[in-house]
C-alpha cells in the first residue's frame, strides 16, 4: 500500500480515468481483507491531504468509490458511533471492527464522506438498510415455512 500510495500521489487525471475502476476494486477489496493490517494501512490514504483534495479520493469520485467501500466502511467503524433510523423505522447498529486504530479510522472516513457528498452518503446508508430489511424479511419467511413443515409434520403424527 506504501507504493501503491506514492504512485497515485503522481498520477495524472487522464491516467486516473483509465483505471480508476480497477483501482478502486483494489481499495475495496483491501479495506475489506480479513487482515486488520491491510485494512487499516487502507484507511490510511485517508489520511493524505493530496489523495482526498485531488487524487482519487477527492470529492469528484465519490459517487463511483463510497458506494463500493461504504459497507466495509459501516462494518468497521465503532459500534455506538454509526446509528441510522431508516424509512423502516428498524435501527441499525454497525458491529465494529475487532481493532480500536481500524474503528477510528473507518469512522473518520464515514464522517469525510458524509460532510463532503451527504447525498452519495444517504443514499449508500438508505441502500444498505433495505438490503438489511429484505435479508430480514428473508430469513422471516424461512422461519415461517419452516414453522408449517413443523406443525404439517406434527399434524401428520397425530
């Protein structure tokens, strides 16, 4: 991550449009890793001013990258920190990243995105609670079928 910092630090725009997708695969793909080290050296290039003033962290790409990192994001930042009430009145907690440096980090970088672009933001917090409220109604309709093969196999018995 250390070189791959130094060289997006002398990366031109032209040359940011050409990879820019798979660049920002890569940051999703690091900040999700199970390795705490590779995610916080991840959060990290947060932390340079060039990167998010004008480098590919910048407010110009925020509608392409923070829908891709927002739920790695949301599952690292602190669980009391990160609370949304949706149009489903359900409250969401973030469970937290295992690490205190990774929590803060994560959290910092919410807080950047959420006072840089708070339409991109709202619309990644709204997106991820209806995923959450259909993965719910999903696992409810699971459960009451398998409460009828329940009660259809005790009915049978009887």
């Amino acid at each position: 991550m250390n070189e791959l910092e130094e060289i997006l630090e002398l990366l031109g725009a032209d040359q940011m449009e050409v990879i820019k997708m798979e660049l920002f695969q890569l940051i999703t793909d690091c900040l999700n890793s199970q390795h705490f080290q590779v995610a916080e050296r991840t959060l990290f290039l947060w932390n340079n001013e060039q990167l998010c003033s004008n480098g590919c962290l910048s407010r110009q790409y925020t509608e392409i990258l923070l829908p891709m990192i927002y739920n790695g994001l949301y599952e690292k930042a602190p669980p009391d920190t990160h609370v949304a009430v949706g149009h489903s009145g359900l409250e969401e907690k973030s469970k937290g990243h295992w690490n205190a440096t990774v929590q803060g980090l994560a959290q910092n970088v919410l807080k950047m995105y959420e006072g840089v672009d708070i339409t991109t933001y709202t619309d990644c917090v709204t997106n991820r609670q209806e995923k959450e409220l259909a993965k719910k109604n999903e696992l409810a309709e699971v459960a009451r079928k398998w409460d009828l093969i329940a009660a259809e196999a005790a009915s049978a018995e009887a």
